[in-house]
C-alpha cells in the first residue's frame, strides 16, 4: 500500500512539472521581441523578342505548309512572353495573294506566325495602303478579332492622331505604338500612323501625351524608316532622330524596320535632368536610365533571296535572307525597370530540297547537320553568313 502511494505521488509529480513546464514555455514564447521584418523588394521579370518582316512572295505563300516555316525557330519565340514583328502586307482573305509590287497575304499564314509565339505585330509600314482602304479595314478587322494578340499602326478613323495599345502581360503595362515614315503611294495616308521627317515635330507631341497620360513600365516604338533599302550603315539623321526620341518621348525600346537587311543595335544611357542621393554618398548624383536602340531586324521570313551564292560572292541580295531576333529580359522593383539581358539570335531563309522557304537559327548545329546531310555548299555559305553576323554583333554596344 505503501508503495502503491508512492508512485501515485510520483506521478502527480512528474505530471505537474511537464503541465507548468509547457505553460512556462509558452510564457516565455509570448514575451518575446517582435522584431520588424526587413522585407526583400519584389522582383519580376518579362521577356520580349524583336523580330523583321514577314513578308509573303510568290514562293512562300505557294507553299503547302506555313507552319514549317516556323518549326526550327518556334521554342525561341515562345519561351517569351511578348514577341513582335512587322507584317509587311495587308491582310485580306477577300483578295487574291498578291505578291511585289503590291503585296496581300491571307490570315492563315498570319495565324502560323502567332501559332509560333508572336503576339505583337506592327502594320504600319510603306506596304499598309497596297490595296487601298479596302485592303487597310481588312487588315484592322483581323487583328480587332484576335484575343490576346496586339497591333498598332492603322486608324479606325482618319481623325485619330496615333494609336497605342497598352499591353498587360504578368504585372507588367507596355506601352506600345507603330509609326512609319514612309508610304509607297498617298492613297488613304490619313488612316496609318504615318509620320514622314517632315511631321517628326508633330509625332514627339504625340509621343509625349501619351508616355504622360498612361501609365506604363516600358515604352516601345516601332518605327519603319525612310531610308534606302538593303543599306547597312546607319544614318546620321536616324542616330539624332532617335535619340530624340529616347529624351524627350521617354521611349525605352526603338524596334526600327525597312531596308530588308538586319543593322546594328546599341544600349544608349540617357541623363532624365533629376538629381538624387545615393547610398553610399550624400552628393547629388544624376540619374540616368538605359533605353535600346534596333537600327533594323531585317527580313523574318520573305521570298527576296532566291539564288543564294552558295558558288560565288555574294552580294546585297544575300543579305535579305538573313535577320535578327533579339530577344530582351526587363526586371522590375518598385522604383525602377532596368534592362537585365540581351540576346541576339542570327536567323536565316534555307531553302529546303522541295523549294519551301524556312527559317533557321544559324549556329554551329545547323551548319554540322548540312554537312552531315552531305549539303557542303550550303553549310560553306551559312558558316559566311554567321562570320558576317558576328563582325557585326562585334560591332555594337549592348549590355
């Protein structure tokens, strides 16, 4: 008996010392210090690709399967979030295909192109009028219908001063516009962004009310260019000109197309006129921001380089089947967007054995894989072609 109290007594014991043992424990838990968090700044990120023309010749839209045309370039754009191009045509499915000097596609071959990732496209260029206002609203109606899919550069009515769309894509608002400089004929110019040098004056005012009235993290201008085509030098009066419009506009990317072959490209660092204090030092400093500059992408996907010299020198014909896809990486904080990466990609027209035009990404696989197929000519001429790039890519600024 005596034992058998014993270890009730014990028990009791041992229970009572765990039961105030937890309850101590918690005590001490809720008078702990609540030390404010230090909270990390929120960072996002968005990619975008720029590409050239997509143009259609007789050669491409007799082809049986547009989608090919895609294939070998189709993860790369889609691996981004935004990817524009230049649709070098109208777009009309009531018309016949038409091909130089007055171009006309159908949407289906539109459609391959945003079934391989491209979601923004420009339709301000020098071809927009080839078929009148009838060719103008056919080309306006088949983007107006598409679901997330974006154009800029024709007016539901001549009385506009210019369209824009603001793009919303992952937290982020892009800015977007379309303008061309130049037009192969007058007819119905009042219903395109149209802007020659003469109206630059007009189109900053234009650009600055709207950079102003909307909100946005970047702005992007695409610009088709009245220059002389398959020239590679970049103009004097471009460089001012679209400087300019980094300054006064606060345009952050100039996406330039027209001459048919691809030009340099080039961060430039612009001073905003503010000052601030950093961090480190309590002198004002000026603040700055990074905008890029596409002097032209070249030709995406067209029918000009036939006869590549796959025996012989080549010439400015062979520059037309090649291209750029840049493809761009912003970050956002909630004080500043900033360019994190560039990546040029050098794409060229290969004409496949049965004829069809088809774009590939040209790098060492590609060349090894004609040579494999017992294609030397051809992977001679390519393995040119990617030393012309890369002379030229060694030639700009980026980053």
């Amino acid at each position: 008996m005596n034992f058998l109290r014993s270890c009730v007594s014990v028990f009791f014991l041992v229970f009572s010392f765990s039961f105030f043992s937890c309850n101590s424990t918690s005590s001490i838990s809720q008078n702990e210090p609540n030390f404010p968090k230090t909270e990390e700044p929120q960072m996002s990120s968005i990619t975008m690709l720029f590409a050239g023309d997509i143009m259609a010749h007789e050669i491409n839209f007799k082809a049986q399967n547009f989608e090919r045309i895609w294939q070998d370039v189709k993860p790369l754009v889609k691996s981004c979030n935004l990817a524009f191009a230049n649709i070098e045509a109208p777009v009309n499915s009531k018309h016949e295909w038409s091909t130089y000097p007055q171009f006309n596609m159908h949407p289906e071959y539109v459609q391959a192109a945003i079934d391989s990732g491209f979601n923004v496209f420009s339709l301000a260029n020098n071809h927009t009028n080839d078929w009148y206002l009838d060719g103008i609203n056919a080309t306006r109606n088949y983007f107006e219908k598409m679901t997330d899919v974006f154009a800029c550069g024709i007016k539901s009515n001549p009385s506009q001063k210019l369209t824009f769309q603001i793009i919303e894509k992952n937290s982020w608002k892009i800015l977007f516009a379309a303008v061309t400089e130049i037009l192969n004929r007058p007819d119905y110019a009042s219903w395109i962004d149209y802007f020659p040098p003469k109206k630059h004056s007009e189109l900053i005012e234009e650009l600055k009310k709207i950079q102003s009235q909307n909100e946005h993290d970047i702005f992007v201008l695409s610009v088709h260019t009245d220059e002389e085509e398959y020239k590679k030098n970049v103009t004097e009066s471009h460089k001012k000109f679209f400087r300019q419009l980094i300054e006064e506009c606060k345009v952050d990317v100039i996406w330039a197309n027209h001459p048919h072959v691809y030009k340099t490209f080039e961060t430039v660092t612009i001073s905003d006129g503010k000052t601030e204090k950093s961090a480190q030092s309590d002198s004002p400093s000026t603040k700055t921001r990074k905008a890029f500059i596409m002097y032209a992408n070249g030709n995406t996907i067209s029918g000009q380089r036939t006869s590549p010299s796959l025996t012989k020198t080549a010439n400015a014909r062979d520059d037309t089947g090649d291209g750029l896809f840049i493809k761009m990486t912003f970050e956002k904080t909630s004080s500043q967007v900033s360019i994190r990466q560039i990546e040029p990609h050098f794409i060229t027209s290969y004409i496949q054995p049965d004829g069809q035009i088809v774009l590939r990404l040209v790098d060492d696989d590609f060349i090894h894989c004609l040579k494999r197929s017992g294609l030397f000519y051809w992977a001679k001429y390519i393995e040119s072609r990617k030393k012309i790039y890369e002379n030229t890519k060694g030639n700009s600024l980026w980053q």
